[in-house]
C-alpha cells in the first residue's frame, strides 16, 4: 500500500507540473542558514519533517553540501520507522542571501563552505525549502533600501534554483519572526514584501508557494533563549508548515474557470474602470461569505476587474451539490476578459484537493448572483476546466442563472447589492440607497464604474429584480 501511495504521490507531481522527476526520489533542499542548519545541540525543523514526510509514505531523499550543525558535533537523532535520519542540508549559520549566492559567507564552526551555484552541481532538487533573509534583516537598518536589496537577492536565488532545474517546486517562507527587541520589527517588513516574489518571478513551470512561518509561531515560547533559533516547538511548528506546503504541492488540482460580470460588460469584454479602487486584501471575510484566506497583496495588477471566490464542490449531481459538499474555496481575480486567474496573473488556479465523487465550481462575486457549473468538470492535460461564458446553460438553472448578453456571451447577473442570493427590493432600499452618490468599492455600485448612482439602480438591479441564484444552499 505505501508503495502504491508513493508511485501516486510522484506520478502526480509529474502531471501536475510536467515535471521531469528524474528517479521516483523526490529530492527535497533544505535551504538556510543557521535556522535550517541548527546547532550542535539542537536538531532544527529537518528532522520532525523528515519523520512526518516517512509518516506520509513520500519516496524522498533530503540533498545538500553538508551534514554538519554548528560548532560541529550532532545532536541526538534517533532513528524512526527502522530508518537513519537523512542529515544532508543546505543551512549556513550566519549567512546572508547574498553570501549563499556568492560563497563568501563564514565556514568556521561547520557553517560549510561554497555557494548555491556549486551546491547546485552535486544534486539536482525536485523541491526548495527556502527560508532566507533573516540575518540580512539583523545586519542592516531595516530601512526599505536593505529590504529591496534582499528581496533582490531572493530572487536571484530563485533563478539559481531554476537554472540547475526549471520545473523546481519553490516553498518560499515568510520569516519566523525574532524576540530580539532590535530587529524583531524588521521581519514583519521583508515578510511583507516577500508574497511578491512569487508574483514578480511567476512561472508556470516552477510554481514559487509561499509558506508562511511567521503566522502562529511565537517569538518566545518557539524559540531558543537567544529569541532566533527554535528549540523543539519551533522546529516542529516550522516541520509541519512546510509538510502540509510540500503534500499540497504534490496533491491537488487546477482549475481553470471563466466567467464574464453584467455590470461591466462592453459587448465584448469588461471594462476594469474600478482597477484602482479595488482592495488590496481579499473582500469576502465577512458575511455570507465568511471566508477566512489570507490573499492580498502590494499592488493591483491592470486590467483585474474584481475580486471573485472560486469555490469546490464535491457531489454526485450538480442538484445535490449542496453547502455540505464544499471542498475548498480560493478568493481570486477575474480579469478583463473573462479568465479567472490567481494572484500572480496565472490562469490555473491550484487547490490541494482529491475528488472523491465529482467536481462542480461555484464561483461567487460581491453584487451578482453565484453560479455553479451545470455539470461535472472533467480533467484534460492536468486541468480542469469551466466556461460559463459560452451559453447560459454552462449555469445549472440556465437562464434563471445567466442571462444572454451582447455577441451572445453569458452573463453573471448584477443587482444582489447585499449578496443575499435574491434581487429584491432589499437590494434597493437597505443597501443601495445608503450607497447612493459614494464612489469607490461599493456593492451598490453593480456597473463597477466607480460610482454608485441610479444608472446601477435602474439599468441593473431594476431590470434584474426577481432573480436569484440557483446555487443549491440546503443540507
Ligand atoms: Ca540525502
Ligand atoms: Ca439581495
Ligand atoms: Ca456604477
């Protein structure tokens, strides 16, 4: 049976990122510094990772330069599952981004010795457990120039990485923060700058997933005396952040879904006239949504026209696709011409997800009515894939659904100001009229033009009235 699980495990590594995986050994790369090499007394997070990727049945082999921990010497690691840890790494004590690309950090201690580019000659990683930058952030100011420069030099590594192998899955960490009162406040700031590496060196290839350490670790409780270093808390909070990143890397499906919005539509695509005015931070955190992602990020790309959450159901029947059968939901955006696409622009979007029955999309917007796929999606090349532009029949409930618009395109349906699922007078009196006149991102405002005014009043929500989603809710 683990065998089994294994050849699964890599045979769908291979097809969902056509991964050349040149032996069924996945090779995973512990890159850092002395929070991935740890010390002579202490283990670091490879080796409650190692154990939990042994639990998982995953046929993987950890690669690096060296075995050794600092100031030499190894801690206790005692064998599990009838197995010797796997030592190999790439932890640098004390090293800077730019000393692991450059190779002029210190080797005293057994901190090790080289750069990535020769590391790089000796193996060849399927997977990179990145979590660089801290001791740039405790060696400099912390100011924005140090920040860009770091950030600079993460993207080098990045395409270090992807020159020894282009389909390299990259697990990029946002920092586990310091208790060190004179630099614990620059981690908030280069993690925050961190999420757009992933977006700047978008690769459809060589997917970069960020795997943030920061979040519910404490820079106390989870660390060494010295308020860096993780004692046993730590190691194992970080071990099991980078388990579920590298299961869901290598478990899951794409999605690609398109849709097209009454409000903005021109006749043959969507004007993204409110680009600027959208958030920055994914909108559906309150009701009825209620969704709890964290996507956000620095700044909008163009020609994205809204926020929209893509949503996974699992059911036998798109009639019986009920709340109860949600298996996932990812706040994404829509473009200009239909695509529902990722943060970084990629139109694949990527659930960590298996399909037990069959697969049905919802896919909700803030003012017009949620939709869900007719029918089963069904896989080609690795995808799955949904046009609800094409007729309205793509919606279950046809054109109580969608609506026809110009050039035949089908049309999500604007007016549910208070995205209850209805178009009634509610809609009107309690959560447009409050509306009325602002401009900005407003849920009256169902044109998307900025300003809510009574064009979004009777060319939409009057005309639309009466409608709702045929979204099933019961059970
Ligand atoms: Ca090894
Ligand atoms: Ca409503
Ligand atoms: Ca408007």
């Amino acid at each position: 049976m683990q065998k089994f699980i294994l050849t699964f495990i890599t045979a769908v590594l291979i097809m969902a990122f056509n991964q050349e995986v040149k032996s069924q050994t996945l090779q995973i790369l512990p890159l850092g510094n002395s929070i991935t090499q740890a010390s002579n007394v202490y283990q670091s997070y490879r080796y409650p990772l190692w154990k939990k990727l042994l639990d998982d049945g995953l046929d993987f082999d950890f690669v690096g330069s060296h075995t050794d921990h600092y100031l030499c010497g190894t801690p206790t690691f005692p064998d599990y599952l009838g197995q010797s840890f796997d030592m190999d790494h790439e932890g640098h004590w004390g090293w800077r981004c730019d000393e692991v690309l450059q190779g002029d950090g210190s080797s005293a201690g057994c901190r090790g010795s080289g750069s990535l580019s020769d590391w790089l000659m000796s193996y060849t990683p399927d997977i990179a457990l990145v979590h660089l930058g801290t001791n740039d952030m405790f060696q400099s100011t912390g100011g924005t120039g140090a920040i860009n420069i770091t950030i600079g030099e993460l993207k080098a590594i990045v395409d270090t990485l992807r020159a020894d192998n282009p389909n390299m899955i990259i697990l990029l960490a946002l920092l586990i923060p310091t208790s060190d009162p004179d630099h614990s406040w620059k981690i908030p700031l280069i993690n925050a700058q961190i999420p757009q590496i992933a977006i700047d060196k978008y690769d459809p290839n060589s997917p970069i997933i960020i795997v943030d350490q920061f979040s519910g670790y404490d820079p106390v409780a989870d660390n060494q005396s010295d308020g860096v270093h993780p004692n046993a808390s730590g190691e194992e909070k970080m071990a099991q952040k980078w388990r579920d990143a590298i299961m869901d890397a290598l478990i899951g499906i794409n999605v690609d879904v398109d849709i097209m919005l009454e409000g903005p539509f021109n006749g043959t695509n969507m004007n993204a006239l409110i680009n600027a005015d959208l958030p920055l931070a994914q909108p559906f955190n309150s009701a009825p949504w209620n969704y709890a992602g964290l996507e956000s990020f620095t700044s909008m790309p163009v020609d994205i026209v809204d926020w929209v959450l893509l949503e996974l159901r699992d059911a036998t029947d798109a009639a019986t696709a009920y709340e109860s059968t949600i298996i996932a939901q990812k706040a994404c955006f829509v473009n200009a011409d239909g695509k529902i696409v990722n943060l970084d622009g990629s139109e694949e979007v990527r659930f960590p997800v298996e399909i037990a029955e069959n697969l049905f999309v919802v896919v909700h917007q803030r003012n017009h009515l949620s939709i869900l796929s007719a029918s089963a999606l069904t896989e080609t090349g690795g995808v799955y894939s949904w046009d609800f532009t094409t007729d309205v029949n793509q919606a279950f409930g046809g054109s109580l659904a969608l609506k026809a618009g110009g050039g035949g395109v089908a049309l999500m349906v604007a007016g549910d100001v208070n995205a209850d699922g209805v178009i009634n007078t509610a809609d009107y009196s309690t959560a447009w009229t409050p509306e009325a006149g602002l401009q900005g991102y407003n849920a009256g405002d169902l044109n998307l033009d900025v300003q809510v005014d009574n064009v979004d009043k009777n060319e939409y929500w009057k005309i639309n009235e009466g409608a709702s989603s045929q979204v099933p809710i019961a059970k």
